[in-house]
C-alpha cells in the first residue's frame, strides 16, 4: 500500500468517525431539545392500557347473564324443570309439569317477566348469582321461587309402565331421587306417570292435587313388589296403609291408550278426607307435625342416613353418624371410626338394592326391629335405642352389631355392582378413596393372605418406614452442650465432648415417641387397620401417643415453669413466685390427669368409677393433711390479700423481720439480729401483720439545741432557715414539714423538727436524715449561732470559820 492510499484510508476513516459524533451530538440535541419525550411516551403507553382495561370491565359488565339452559327450580309446595332461551335481552322458556311457559325481560342480573299456564298467569323476578350458577326469585304476591341449574343426566331407576307394580315402582324411585338427591327431573317424569281426573281443572289445582297424594304415599307403607303386576282388565287396584293404624288408602291405575299403566289422582275433597283419617289414626294435627314425628322411626333414620351422605361435607356428616349405634366404641373414636363404618354402610346398602323408603316402616312406636337386608355374614338392622329420658321421643338408629359385621358383609358384596338406578358417588372416607385407587392400578393387592389385604400389610412397612425416619430426624435436633472432660493434656478443648443435656434429651424422647405413634395412629385410620383383627395396633399406637404426649406437655411445662420462677424470683413481689409455682403445680397435674383419662378410654376402662374412688379417697386425704391443705390456703391468701413484698420490713408476734422468700407452704423473715424465721403461712395469714415497707413517705424527727445565750433574732432566723432547708430537699414533703422551739432544756433552747420524706428503704431514709444533719449544720454556722451541750456550773461555798 502506498502513502496515498494510506493517508485516504485514514481521511474516510476519519470522515466515517465524524459522521457517526455528528449523529451523536444531533441525538443529543434533540433529547436536549425535547428532554420530556420519553418520558411522555411512557405516560401514553399507561393511559392507553388503563383506558383499555376500564373498556373490558365496562364491555363485560354491559354483557348480559347468561339465562340459557336447564334449572331445576323449586317452591313452597311444587317444584319445576325450567328450559330457558335467551335472544339479546328477551328470555323465553318453557317448564314441566304443568306445561307453562316463561317470557321475560332481563336487566342486568336481573329477569322479570311473566309464568303462564294456559288462560291463568303472573309476575316473575330472578336474580341471577355472580356465578351464573343459580338465582333466587319471587312470583306474584311474593312466593319464593328459586332455582339452580340442572347438573349432567343422572341414573335413575326407570322400570317403565308396562304394568301398575311398574308404574308404582317409577313412581317411588323417581319420588325417592327428587326427596334424597334433588333431582326435579325425576319429580316431572313421576307426573308422566299420573292421570287427573277432571282434567279441565286450573294448574295450581293440579299441583294441590298431586301435592296431597305424594303426601298419602308418604304417610303409607307399602311394598312395592306387592302391586299388581298383570292386571286383566284395563283398571287396577292397590291398597296401601299405616304401618301400625288400621288407616289405608286404594290406589287406582288406568290403563292408557298407549297401553302403558297410570295412576289416577282423584279429586281434592277423596285425597283430603284420606288425610284427615291418615292424622286422626296417628294422632297428629297436619301433615307436617306427622312427618315430623315418623322422623324417629326405621324410615326416619334411613332418610337421615341418604340425605346426609348427600350432603357428606356439610352438616350431613352430624346426621349420618347421629343413626348409628356407637355405643361399642369409646367415644374418642366416634369421630375416627363413624365415618368409616359410615362408608361401609352406604356400600352395603348401595349393593343391597334401591330404597324405596316408603316400604320402610314409619311408626314411631314400633316396637320391634326392623331388619332392612339380611345376609349369612351379619343382618342390617334399624332398632328402638333406649334412652334415660322417658318424656324423650323415641331414637331408632342402626344397632351395633349392624356395624360390628359391616367390614366382613362389604368384603362378601365388594364384587357385586351397585344397584339398578343408583348413581355413583365420591367415597366418604380416605380409606375407600385409597382402596378404588388400588383396586384401578392392581387388584392383585385387594387379595386377602393373611389377616388383611396385601395392601394393608405394604401400608404397615411403609408408615413403620416413615415413622422410623421421623424419629431419627428428630433425635439430630436434640441440644447439644459441650462439656470437657479432663484427659490431662492442659487445657485445651481436645477432650470435649458432645453431651445431651436433660432437658433436651426428655424433650426430644418425648416428641420422637409422640411423633411415631401420631404418624402410626393416622396411617392406621386411613388405611383401615381399625376396622381389622389388626386394630389392637392402632389401640397400642394411641396408648404411646398419649404417653408420648403427655410427657411431652409435663417436660415443656416443667421447662418453662423454671424460667417463669428465675424470673419471679427477679422480682420484688412475692406473688409471682406462689402463682408460678402453683400454676406450674396444677397444670402438671391437669395433665397427668388428663393423660390418665384418656388411657382409660382408648383402652376402654370404666373410669367413672375410678373418679367416684378417688373422690372418696380425695376427702379422706386432705383430712389427714388437713395442716398442709392450710398452709396452702394461707399461701392462696397472702396471695390475694398482698400484705408485704420481699424485701419489706414487716413486725408480726412482736417480731420485726425483713421478708425474704413466700412459699406455697411457709413464708422465710430475716430478724434485724440476722436470724431467720419460718413461719407457717396459716400461722401467719392469721396474725395481725405490720408493714412498714408499705408506707410511701418515712417520718424523720431531729431534736437541735441552741445554747442559752442566742439572741431571739437569730432564734427565729435560724428556725426559718432549718424550715427552708428541710422543705428544699428532694426528697421531702414541702406540705408536712414542722420546725419550731419545744422547750427549755438542761442545758440548752431545744428545736423541734418533723419531716416526711418519700423514701422506700430504711437505707434512704438514713441517707436523708444523714443530709438534712449535715446541711444544718452548716446552717448555724452562716447564721452564728451554736450548738449547745450538756454542762453543769459548780459553785463552791466557803464556809466561814
């Protein structure tokens, strides 16, 4: 390359490097220029996606509810499937039964419109929920009407109506579906299945109609089974009655023209009069006081138990357990054990068959019981309980030897499907959901070996597995503290070891063995061993965990109780340390006592008893301590009535003594001599007590004599400036303060001075007379005048010769 071209290269070089400042610096100006523009794009941006943001909620709040689909709606004394479309704001729909229809305005949330059914109709309101999910309403003067929409097709038990006993048995099922899971599906498929006689009658008259006779074939029991099942003529006849009245009713079927069987309803005033002989029978005012009395009969315990399990996570847990038969178990274990037996029942009945619950008996006073299903391996069996209150109504519930043979009688059915028409439903229990998930990834470990299923024994080593590494774990958090051991070398720390200390060691044993025993008693719950030859485990698990518990609480008590008596013991009053040391006292005892107490009901011991004993022995104890029982009702009054501090100066039986210690039992003084007293606390509370340590002022008295010779000037001066200094004091009381000439003394004018000072301590109260002393002193010296001192002039007489 030759100069030429190097000096060019150069120049471009440099006219490239100049073009790229230039950019630069005009860069600079325009920001300089215009300092605010990024700053103002920034604030554009903001404003535009908070301007967008109220555009969205203000879109979606303008956005009408969606009112389309199927609801399932109820009122006072009716219920409807409500089919509803919506075109913009128009909403039209019809329901069943009854064939009515719904036209309707919406406004926001908000339907109003009108129901109407042939020539009668009437206002509606709906409120929709937020989350489109239900609505609350009313119709015209005001009657609720609410609704929820409709949940996926559910199975139902349909047999048809092919013959009357078919038509019955939909009818029962479908009233049965509607009463336990709400299905108004079922209830509009049962008024398929109906024919009124008169039909030209108004709607609501219908409904009345057929309101009173699901009430009749409520109030009946019957078997379904025993309906005429190939009628020859076109009309069929079922009589149904009380169970334990001799009240009954004809149910009449009609053969339709599709030759499909229905029920007649009849007119109101036959259905009114079959009522009021149902209520005279039984005895009862209306309809609603008569099933709310067949509510304790055998029927009224299996309602309770379906209509709980249906609302299992809500109060239906309360109802389900309420109708069994605890009575075999402690009752710690009705709330870990109820729900599984609980889980056990409902797969038996499931696989049992469908419940008709009008074949179950509804006499309160039935006084045998009643057996729903039997099997070789146990019987399911409602009984009569018997109960203390005679007033009380009658209790029915499943009785225990129902429960105790639930296990064997599901593992004999496990296999059999559920029956016809009921739909399936979430385990109640950890223990089922556990079980179905096995049985779906191997049924091989549903096999019983040995005792209990192969996946029971897996679940054994697996919590024996998990609880042995927690207590492991545990026992790496146990304090250290390093103590040396003397191996002779000198002094260095070569020899120290690692040691556990007491209080770490008991705490830390304690919570391995509660821990252990915890995850055991959980995992046998949840695993089913409760309920197995196996659950004297889970009975040995709770024992050590209450064990393990209960050492736990006395050691953590007995740890903290030391702190909380260093640090009364810190303090000046003396009740800290009597509360500490009773507090700690009773809470260990209530402790042991409670730990004791619930041994006794895992192992099921009859413990009141026991209490009744140690009641007994209780009295007879605190008589021959009656001493000790005193002293320590001495202790609980001192401790109200508070007379003395530690550290107070108190004079009691003619003895003055500092307070040192107060005890539950005895109170420790010092004597002023240095000699210590123990006094009872009976003895003491029951002297007359004065404390000196209490006053809040001290009184100080000083005598000052002046000789004969002082002027009265100076006299009256020098009381006035004593005056003066006493009040000046800090610690004086300028308000009560006296100086003044008392009297003529032997020897000298004598002063008389009277303070009080706000000290708490003798000590203080030494310092300050100690003060006042040497400050008057003083005194007389600036104001000349002097102190005098006993003299005694002597005359000598000479006698004359």
């Amino acid at each position: 390359m030759t100069h030429s071209d190097t000096l060019t290269s150069t120049v471009r070089c440099n006219d490239k490097d100049t073009q790229n400042v230039m950019t630069a610096l005009i860069k600079q100006d325009s920001n300089r220029a215009n300092p605010g523009g990024p700053i103002r794009l920034v604030y554009a941006l903001i404003l535009a996606w908070i301007f967008l943001l109220i555009t969205m909620i203000a879109a979606l709040a303008q956005a009408s509810p969606d009112w389309s689909g199927r609801w399932d709606t109820f009122w006072r004394d009716g219920a409807a499937v409500i089919e509803l479309k919506a075109d913009g704001n128009t909403v039209t729909g019809t329901y069943e039964p009854s064939g009515g229809r719904i036209e309707g305005q919406v406004d926001g949330h908000v339907l109003r419109g009108l129901w109407i059914e042939g020539d009668v109709s009437g206002g509606l309101i709906f409120a929709l929920s937020n989350d489109g999910q239900s609505f609350t309403g009313r119709f015209d003067t005001g009657e609720w009407w609410n609704g929820r929409r409709s949940d996926a097709a559910v199975q139902r038990l349909i047999t048809g109506d092919a013959s009357p006993r078919e038509t019955l048995q939909s009818i029962v099922a479908s009233l049965s579906d509607f009463l336990v899971g709400g299905d108004v599906e079922a209830l509009r498929f049962a008024r398929t299945l109906l024919v009124f006689e008169g039909d030209d009658a108004p709607a609501n008259t219908l409904r009345h109609r057929q309101a009173m006779l699901w009430d009749i074939m409520d109030l009946s029991t019957f078997r379904v089974y025993d309906a005429p099942a190939r009628p020859e003529a076109d009309t069929a006849m079922f009589t149904i009655g009380q169970d334990g009245t001799e009240a009954s009713y004809d149910l009449r079927f009609v053969q339709a023209d599709d030759s499909g069987w229905r029920l007649i309803v009849e007119d109101a005033e036959t259905l009114s009069a079959t009522i009021r002989r149902y209520l005279n029978a039984l005895g009862q005012p209306n309809v609603a006081a008569a099933k709310a009395a067949m509510e304790h009969s055998p029927r009224g315990v299996m309602e309770r138990f379906l209509f709980g399990v249906q609302d299992w996570e809500g109060p239906g847990r309360d109802d389900v357990l309420s109708t069994l038969d605890l009575s075999m178990l402690p009752d710690h274990l009705h709330r870990a054990e109820g729900p599984l037996l609980a889980d056990y029942l409902k797969n038996v009945l499931d696989r049992a068959g469908f419940i008709f619950l009008q074949e179950i008996p509804n006499n309160p006073n039935r006084t045998t019981p009643y057996v729903h299903y039997a099997h070789p391996l146990g019987d399911i069996v409602i009984t009569r309980m018997t109960t203390e209150n005679e007033d009380a109504p009658n209790q029915w519930a499943f009785d225990a030897e129902t429960l105790r043979n639930l296990p064997a009688l599901y593992l004999a059915m496990q296999n059999l499907p559920m029956a016809e028409g009921i739909p399936q439903s979430d385990p109640l229990t950890q223990y089922f959901s556990l079980r179905e998930r096995i049985r779906d990834m191997s049924p091989a470990l549903l096999n019983r070996v040995v005792i209990i299923e192969n996946w029971q024994w897996l679940a054994i080593l697996v919590m024996v597995g998990v609880a042995a590494i927690v207590v492991a774990l545990l026992g790496l958090l146990v304090p250290k503290a390093r103590t040396k051991t003397d191996d002779g070398d000198g002094g260095d720390d070569n020899g120290a070891a690692e040691t556990m200390t007491p209080q770490g060691d008991a705490l830390v044993q304690a919570a391995r063995l509660t821990s252990g025993s915890l995850i055991l008693v959980w995992g046998f719950g949840v695993t089913g061993i409760i309920e197995t030859p196996l659950a004297v485990l889970h009975t040995l698990a709770s024992v050590t965990a209450v064990i393990g518990a209960t050492w736990f609480a006395i050691r953590t008590t007995g740890i903290l109780g030391a702190v909380l008596q260093r640090r009364a013991e810190s303090t000046v009053s003396y009740a800290d340390e009597i509360v500490t040391a009773m507090a700690i006292g009773i809470i260990k005892l209530a402790l042991l006592t409670v730990g004791l107490l619930l041994l006794a009901e895992i192992i099921n011991l009859p413990y009141e008893g026991v209490l009744g004993g140690l009641g007994v022995g209780g009295l007879a104890l605190a008589f021959a301590a009656r001493e000790t029982v005193s002293n320590v009702l001495g202790g609980i009054l001192l401790l109200t009535d508070r007379p003395f501090r530690r550290g107070d100066l108190i004079e009691t039986d003619g003895q003055l003594a500092t307070v040192e210690t107060v005890g539950i039992r005895s109170t420790r003084l010092k004597r002023l001599d240095d000699t210590v007293m123990i006094i009872p606390n009976a003895q003491l509370s029951d002297q007359v007590i004065v404390n000196w340590g209490l006053r809040a002022r001290r009184r100080i008295d000083l005598s000052i004599g002046l000789t004969y010779d002082t002027q009265r000037p100076l006299l009256e001066q020098f009381v006035e400036d004593v005056r003066g200094v006493i009040s000046r004091h800090p610690s004086a009381d300028a308000n009560d303060c006296y100086v003044g000439l008392k009297d003529f003394g032997q020897s000298a004018i004598e002063i008389e001075c009277r303070c009080f000072v706000f000290v708490s301590n003798y000590d203080d109260q030494v310092a300050v007379r100690s003060a006042l002393v040497a400050d008057i002193v003083d005194l007389a010296k600036q104001v000349g005048v002097s102190f005098a001192f006993p003299t005694r002039t002597i005359h000598l007489v000479k006698e004359e010769e």
